[in-house]
C-alpha cells in the first residue's frame, strides 16, 4: 500500500512537471518574466537605499526593464557583451535626450531619426535589435522623468545601477545556460508529444457530438509539437557539444514529429471511413 502511494506521488508529481514543460517550452518566459522582475526589484532596492527621488527610482526601474528583455543572445558570452554595450548607449542616449529637451525642433528631429537609427540596426542581428531598443526606450524614459542637465550624473548613476541589476540577476540569480535550455525544450517536446497521443486516443473513442472538439485539440497539439520542433532546431547549435550529437537529435525529433503526424492521419482516415 505504502508502495502505491509513492507511485501515485511520483506520478502526480511527473504529470505537473509534465504539464508545466508542455505549457511554457524550455521555461522561456518564465525564465525571462524572472530576470526582467528580479532586475527591476533589484535596482529599485539599492537605488532606494541611497534616498534617491521619484524620477531616478523610475528612470532605473524602466532601464533595468529594457536591459533585460531586449537582448536576446542565445550563449552568456554573446549576452554579456551587448549587455556591455548597452550600457554606453544608454548614457549617450540619456545625455542626448537631456541636452536636447530644451530645443524642441531639434530634438523632434533628433528622436525621430533616433526611430530611423533603432529600427536600420536591427540588419546587425540580435545585438543590433538590442542596442537599438535600448536607446530608444531610454531616450524616451529621460523625456518622460523630465531630466535636467544639473541632474545627468544623478540620472547616469541610476542608469549604471540598472545595468549591474540586470547582469547580477541574468548571469547570478537566474542563469540559463544553452544546454540546459535544450533538455528543457526536449522535455517540452515529449510532454505535448504525450498529449498528443492522448489526443489521438480521444479520437478514436469520440462521439458524433464530440468530434469536432476532439479534432480541434488534434490540430492543436499538432501545432504546439511543431513549435517545440522548431525551437529545438534553433538551440541545437548552442545546446550540443558537437555537429553530430545535434544532427542526432535533430532525425530523432524529426522521426517522432512525422511518426505522429502519420498516426493521426490514419486514425483520421479511419475515423472517416467508419463515418461514411
């Protein structure tokens, strides 16, 4: 008896995990939802802590936001160094929008070519999408608070402090490394390959008035195995030690996908044919 409810323990336990993994592959978001809160409530808390005014505890809580949600590296390494670039562009982008506030055509005509700027880097890949985020929102943020030219090393320290919260929390209280991203999204997979299945199984016990919701829970677990698919592929390169563990994993993905498309082919061909 003791033995089976250790194994109704463990299985409730599997179902929960499996169900978390099925829900957010590879703990992306919930990964990311971390960093982004963690870096925010780690600045507000040390900027609070020198008695800092409203303006600066804002103006930092918004920089930590944009620091952390807009790089998108894959790998630590690539993720540090745009982080460290961030932070020059953040004070000349600040600087900038303090300095120019007082002028407004040219500062109009500044922010708008700043859009130009934010958007044409983006060709430089993640790194370039990141920077030109960063400017841009922070430039915004200095004209929001309102910052005035006496107040730029009160406003570049608040800056500072925001990007060292963010890379204490991504690099400190949350890592994430490539390779444990990839167990997490093959994890993810055989969790909705199993509702998938379970899918399949429905359809074949389906009523009349059922089918339609049956049907419509099979084209979307087909739908949400194929977007695992497709985020394993992406973390293949960063998530494996070498070429051929990562085309390896790449034919084992692709033949459970297929081996489960065609199954339900079948079984919908059946389904049909009992039907007509």
């Amino acid at each position: 008896m003791y033995g089976g409810v250790k194994a109704a323990g463990r299985s409730g336990r599997t179902r929960l995990r499996d169900r978390v993994a099925a829900s957010d592959p590879g703990l992306l978001r919930l990964t990311a939802g971390l960093r982004t809160v963690g870096a925010i409530a780690l600045t507000l808390g040390v900027l609070a802590a020198f008695g800092v005014d409203v303006k600066h505890l804002v103006a930092g809580a918004m920089t930590a936001m944009v620091a952390t949600f807009a790089i998108r590296e894959k790998e630590p390494g690539p993720q540090a160094v745009t982080l460290a670039l961030g932070l020059p562009v953040t004070l000349a982008s600040v600087s900038l929008s303090t300095l120019l506030a007082s002028r407004v055509v040219v500062g109009d005509a500044f922010f708008v070519v700043l859009i130009f700027c934010a958007v044409f880097v983006r060709r430089f890949g993640d790194r370039g999408t990141a920077l030109g985020l960063i400017g841009f929102q922070v430039y915004f943020v200095s004209l929001f608070v309102g910052a005035k030219v006496s107040g730029l090393p009160g406003l570049w320290a608040a800056v500072a402090v925001a990007f060292a919260s963010s890379a204490v929390v991504r690099f400190a209280v949350v890592p994430a490394t490539p390779a444990r991203i990839l167990r997490l999204l093959r994890q993810a997979f055989r969790a909705r390959l199993a509702q998938l299945i379970a899918a399949q199984i429905e359809l074949l016990d389906a009523g009349p008035d059922a089918m339609d919701k049956t049907l419509e829970r099979l084209r979307d677990g087909t739908a949400r195995l194929h977007e695992t698919a497709l985020l394993i592929q992406s973390r293949l390169d960063e998530g494996t030690p070498d070429a051929s563990t990562a085309r390896l994993v790449q034919r084992r993905i692709a033949d459970a996908e297929i081996a489960a498309e065609r199954l339900g082919l079948l079984l919908l061909t059946a389904r049909s044919a009992e039907r007509a």
